[in-house]
C-alpha cells in the first residue's frame, strides 16, 4: 500500500511522525523539569523563580498532560500560600490579642508588651510579601489553566478536576474558563455532566461555562433548566445567568417562577437574567413580569423574539433604604468595611442621599461624616437582616467577630460603638478585605461556597497601603479578591471619600464583584 505513495508524500508522512516523537519526547523533558520545580517540601526545593521558569517553559504546550501538571503545579502552591497565610493570620490574632480593649486608634501598653508589639508589627509586612510573591504564581498558573484548548486538555480538566473534592474553587473556575472557551469540542460531555454533579461549587463552574459557550449551546440547554429548580438558590441564580445568555425561550417561564422564590442578591441576579434574556424592564415586579408573559409568551415560543440582547435595569434611588446610595435592602448579611486612617481627619462638606434637598451641609471632618450616613444606614435594617462592621486603619479590627441580625437593640450598639471611632494611621484595605472573607466563610469546610456574608461596603478616602503604611499594589489586591471570591457569591460595592485616591482602582474592584462604585 505504502509502495503506491509517492516518495514525495512518504517522505513529508515519515517527517510528521518524527516530528510528533520529538515534540511528545521534549514535551516528557519539560513535564518532568516542572514537576521536579513543583513538588512539594521535602522534596521541592526550586525557588519562585526556576518554578516561574519550569511554567514559561510550558507555554506552547497544550495536551491532557500538561493540564495535569499544571493542575498539580497549581495546588502544591496553593497549599504552600495557605502555610504563609497560616503565619500571618497567627501573627494578627496576637496582634488584636495584644490591644482587645483598647479604644479604637489607640495603643497603649507596658514597655515589654510594647516591644513584642513593635516586632510583631514588623513580622507582618515580611510575610504579605511572601505571601504576595506565592500568590502571584498562584494567578500565572491559574492564568494559564485556563487558555487549554485542545480537546484533551479541557476534557481533562472537565473529567478530573470538576467534581473533585481535592481541587479548590479558583483551580474549578480557570477550569471551568478552559471548557467555556473550547465548549465546541466538548459540549456533549459538558451537558452529560451537568446532571451528574451534586456540589453547588462544581455546579456553578459548569453553568458558568455554559454562559461562556452562549447561544452555540442552545441545544444542550435541558439539564441547565433542570437546574432553576434546584434547593440551592446560588444554583439557581447561576443557571438563570447561563440560560440568559443561551437565549433559550423555554426559560422565561420556570426563570419567573424562579423569581417568585428568590430572596436577596440572588433576587437582584434573576432579574438581571431576565432583562438580559426577554430586553423587558420590569425589575422585581412580579406581577408586570407575569402580565407581559401572558401577553407575549406565545409570540416569544415560537421565535417571534430575538432574545439575549437586553440590559440589566436600575433602580431609582431611595434614601431611606441605602447607604451612600447604594441599595441595601436586598441584601441578606452585610459587612460594612470602615475608613479609620489618620486622612480622615480632613475637613469635608459630604453630600449624601441621606441629606435633605436643599439642605446646608455642614463642615465636618470626613469620619465624623462617614459615621453619621453609617449611624444611619444601619437604623434602616430590617431584623431580619444580619451585619457586621470591620473598621481599619494600618490593621483591620471588628466590632465583633460574627454576623449579628439586627435587632433594635444589637443595632444600638453598633451605633453606639461608631460613634467612638477615631481616625489614626494608614490605609491596609487588603488585610481588611482578607480579614472579611474569613468571616464570609473562608476556612470551612466549604470555604468558598457557604459564604457568612454576601455584601460587603468598603468606605476610604485614600490610597491602599501595607501594614508598614507603605504604599501597596492595586494589582495585588485584585488579585487576591479573585482569589477569596473566585465564584463571585459576594458583591463589594466601593464608597471613595475625597479625591486624593486609586478611584480607577475602586471601580474596577467594584466592576469585578459585581458591585457599585459612588464618590463622593
């Protein structure tokens, strides 16, 4: 058979099957050298930099392999950040240990204590940075999970790390970009999964990548329906998104009935859904979703409609419900995330939704402001609701280190208690950020799924600094809210006080966490 082959075409044919041999051979060299980088203590020794090396030497690779390494590249230095992380939480429990009871801004002890508190205080800014330095090749690794695109790589990535206890979330979601990204050459072991899984965290990354595949999908929508019913609501919400953006009629009616039950931000999320899905704008009222359903319904299920080209509506703004006039009656827990630093001292006239039109706005300094429209906000929460306040400066401090519901007489003394806060030091909104997502529920079982909390209000007026209040790294700090909100459950909306501050950077951190961005 071979002898009726032109030579010419022998020749290019023996050529392709060395060059294969070659490329899978250098390909064996290269996952050996990386595994070697990455192993865990005590047989890994490489530094950051030769296990950065070992990963760049992976760029132009892309096969089952290589997703495996990387894979477990990605959580032996993950398991290397938790140690570091693990000191430095050790660290500022002794810290706060040292000051409990003291009033806020101000430390005062004997001189012993006093030097373990100097040294304790320097110990922290050594180990963000290590922190820091091994998260970041956290992100180029997760980073590079998700641009797999070959068919064996994603189907990797689908078969053996979604739905697997070993692997986090953010390890789940670069996988889950990968198969969103390549869905065309998966799509039928995508949607034969779907049923299968049972965690809300590896549902989430699967819906998520049916989003990504949009309208291509369409036809392997029946187990994303399915899943509008399910008891979890984050579920639910996730499917609606996806549904969304498959542009699938078959969904307004059960995404409807969905709307009748959801409570909270995942509320807010169906709507958007909705809106995106049908282009109606009729926010969260029921009944005018259920009218123009009855109205229209037929025309859209026979394809009357284009479908999946709307916009999420907003809100009009009223005083009563809001916190420097961002919506907070939806949300179900919140985290309020206070500006103490010594800038806050600074004379401002604060105009905010809770100041009566026309009204004269008195000359204050920009605490005092702050805790005011905080006073306020807090007496508008119904008892239902659950909250805490984080106020900061160079280290991040709680009023108390739980959700509390708020009662007419737990919210008396939250108010009581800002009312006492005074403005000293620096601006660490990393650690203070860090500090609450371990509330939120970092550090369970399921530390990135069952959140405590699912708002978070950061207040400041100045730029973001380290412990030592040296002026720290945006990216850095984008980064590790990827890291801490990897499925985006909780949403940071961003208040900026003044103008002498990152405010691209406050609204991108709001943007990525689907949350709102005011200045005042």
């Amino acid at each position: 058979m071979l002898r009726s082959v032109p030579s010419f075409l022998r020749a290019l044919a023996s050529a392709a099957l060395l060059l294969v041999a070659v490329q899978a051979q250098d390909e064996g060299k290269l996952l050996a050298a990386f595994d070697k980088a990455f192993a865990p203590p005590p047989k890994g020794k490489a530094t950051l930099d030769e296990k950065r090396a070992a990963l760049a030497a992976l760029r132009d690779l892309d096969s089952g392999k290589v997703a495996e390494a990387l894979a477990e590249g990605w959580l032996a230095t993950d398991a290397e950040l938790a140690e570091i992380e693990g000191r430095r939480d050790k660290t500022t429990q002794q810290i706060a240990k040292m000051v409990e009871g003291q009033p806020p801004g101000q430390v005062s002890l004997p001189s012993d204590q006093l030097a373990e508190y100097e040294r304790l205080q320097k110990e922290l800014p050594k180990l963000r940075a290590q922190a820091d330095a091994v998260r970041s090749l956290v992100t180029e690794l997760t980073a590079r999970i998700g641009t797999l695109q070959r068919r064996d790589s994603v189907l990797w990535l689908l078969q053996r790390v979604c739905g697997n206890k070993n692997y986090a979330a953010p390890l789940k979601v670069a996988a889950g970009k990968a198969i969103g990204a390549a869905a065309g050459q998966v799509m039928e072991e995508l949607a034969a999964t779907l049923p299968k899984t049972k965690e809300p965290t590896d549902l989430i990354v699967l819906l998520d990548a049916f989003a990504a595949a949009g309208k291509a999908a369409a036809p392997h929508a029946t187990p994303v329906l399915a899943l509008l019913e399910h008891k979890e609501e984050a579920v639910a919400e996730r499917a609606a998104q996806a549904l969304a953006k498959l542009a699938v009629p078959a969904a307004i009616a059960p995404m409807l009935k969905l709307l009748e039950r959801a409570t909270g931000q995942s509320k807010a999320r169906v709507v958007a859904a909705l809106e995106i899905l049908t282009g109606q704008s009729f926010g969260t009222n029921l009944a005018a979703w259920q009218s123009w359903w009855q109205k229209e319904g037929a025309t859209v299920a026979k394809g009357g409609q284009e479908l999946g080209g709307g916009t999420p509506s907003k809100r009009s703004v009223r005083d009563d419900l809001y916190y420097f006039g961002i919506p907070q009656d939806t949300c179900k827990s919140i985290l309020y995330v206070i500006d103490c630093s010594g800038s806050m001292e600074a004379k401002v006239q604060l105009q905010t939704t809770g100041t009566s039109a026309g009204g004269k706005v008195p000359e204050t300094t920009r605490l005092e402001a702050c805790k005011k429209e905080l006073i306020r906000g807090l007496g508008q929460l119904r008892p239902d609701q659950k909250f805490a306040i984080l106020w900061y400066n160079q280290e991040p401090h709680f009023w108390e280190p739980k959700m509390q519901l708020a009662s007419k007489e737990t919210v008396m003394k939250a108010q009581a208690f800002v009312q006492t806060l005074r403005s000293s030091g620096s601006t660490n909104i990393h650690d203070s950020l860090e500090m609450g997502f371990r509330l939120s529920g970092r550090g369970s079982k399921d530390k990135y799924y069952g959140m405590e909390i699912d708002t978070v209000f950061l207040l400041t007026d100045g730029a973001p600094t380290t412990p030592d209040g040296k002026l720290d790294s945006t990216d850095k700090i984008l980064a590790s809210c990827r890291t801490w909100n990897p499925l985006k459950r909780v949403v940071i909306h961003c208040i900026a006080i003044g103008r002498d501050l990152n405010a691209e950077f406050l609204r991108q951190l709001a943007s990525e966490n689907g949350g709102e961005f005011k200045q005042f």
